[in-house]
C-alpha cells in the first residue's frame, strides 16, 4: 500500500516505522523539506521524503499527523490532491486543562472531511501516547491494543484495520464517522485521568461479561439474591 503521512512529528514517526516495516511504500511529507527527509532517513526502509502535497498526491492513504487546527487548514489545500483516499486523522483536540477544544462544534474528523470533502476519512491512534505505538506489539497483559476505528466508507475501513493489524493491534470496529468526536471525548478524559490525577483508565470498565450488568447467576454472596438491576 502507498501511504502519504502529512507531519514529520511523533505520531507521523511511531505509525510510519511500523508501515515500513510491514512492507507499505511511505513517503512522509512536511513543511520543512528538511525535517521531512530527517525522519524519512531515520525511519529507512525505503521511506522517502516530499513536500505535504507531494505526499497527499503519493499516498493511496493518506495519515494526517497534524496539530488539531492545523489539520483542516492542510487538508483544504490540498483538497483535491485528496479526492477519492482515505484520510486518517489521529488528532486529539485537548487544550492545557484536559478541556476538549471541540465543546459544542464538529469533531477534529468531521472539520478535516470538510475541508477535503472528496476524501475518506477515519479516526484511529488517538486514544495512546506515541511511545505506545512505538511498541513491537503494543500487548499488554498478554492482550494486543485494541483500536477504535470510526469512519463511513467500507473501503477505508478496511484499508485502516490492515494498518491497524500491521502494527500488532486488533480493530475495533467504532461505527461513522458521527461517532469521532466520541473517540476524541474519550482521549480527553483519559489523558485528564492518566495526567490530572494520576489514576488508571483502564480500571473504569468492568470485563465485557458485566458490560450490561452481572448474569443473574451472579448473587450477592451476603444474601444470595441476584444483583441484576430490573
């Protein structure tokens, strides 16, 4: 697959290298031509550097590793170097104090897919610090990373849970791309829990067996009656 990656950043780093070495043909482009070759020579693999248009023309995906605001801008210039490609946006919009920059308005995704409207967008990698997707796998406690992908093309879905499988994680399937400013919500509380407070996220939900409540074989060992809500 040609992947394009708009960015020469930490994401646009961690998420390349791992193409790379699945074996996708990846061009990162970048304001500055010399950061752009930089990280292209230090990703290796055959990875080559352009221009952010060079890229978005090269790529069959196309990953948006851009700052909140600054994604749109990018993506309405090179609107038609978009048409028709699957656009990934990984962005968060999380301002200082863990507020979510979006409050009231379209999600980060919803701004990029109108400004280049001819392409496919979906959310995905924006729920983990960069130095997660740096992993070879990212597993923990025996479990690959499971990615939530949001977005309403079929095609693109499917192009972006091959990248996600390609860095060792399992996708999840997040519905469209109505629900990306969920995704976007979730990555502001998590980083509020991790970074505010200091607590572990990943303790708020219960294993899928108790998603929807206890089984009424499961008692109250007190009394032995069902602690099935009715």
């Amino acid at each position: 697959m040609r992947i394009g990656v708009l960015g020469t950043g930490n994401m646009a780093d961690a998420l390349a290298t791992h193409w790379v070495r699945a074996g996708h043909q990846v061009t990162i482009g970048g304001r500055s031509a010399h950061k752009a070759e930089r990280l292209a020579t230090r990703i290796r693999g055959g990875a080559k550097s352009a221009s952010l248009r060079g890229a978005a023309e090269f790529g069959q995906v196309v990953l948006a590793a851009l700052p909140f605001g600054a994604g749109a801008d990018v993506a309405r210039d090179l609107h038609a170097a978009l048409e028709g490609k699957v656009l990934i946006d990984c962005s968060n919009p999380v301002g200082a104090d863990f507020r979510l920059l979006t409050e009231g308005g379209p999600s980060a995704a919803r701004r990029l897919a109108a400004a280049a409207p001819g392409a496919h967008v979906v959310k995905a990698f924006n729920l983990c610090h960069q130095d997660v997707w740096r992993m070879r796998p990212p597993v923990f406690d025996r479990r690959p990373l499971a990615v939530p992908v949001c977005g309403d093309d079929e095609t693109a879905l499917a192009r972006v849970r091959e990248l996600v499988r390609d860095l060792g994680c399992e996708p999840v399937a997040g519905g469209g791309l109505e629900r990306a400013g969920l995704l976007e919500a979730t990555a502001a509380l998590f980083i509020a829990l991790w970074v505010g407070e200091g607590a572990d996220a990943q303790a708020i939900a219960p294993p899928l067996a108790y998603a929807a409540g206890p089984s009424p074989q499961e008692t109250d060992r007190g009394t032995g009656h069902s602690v099935r809500s009715t």
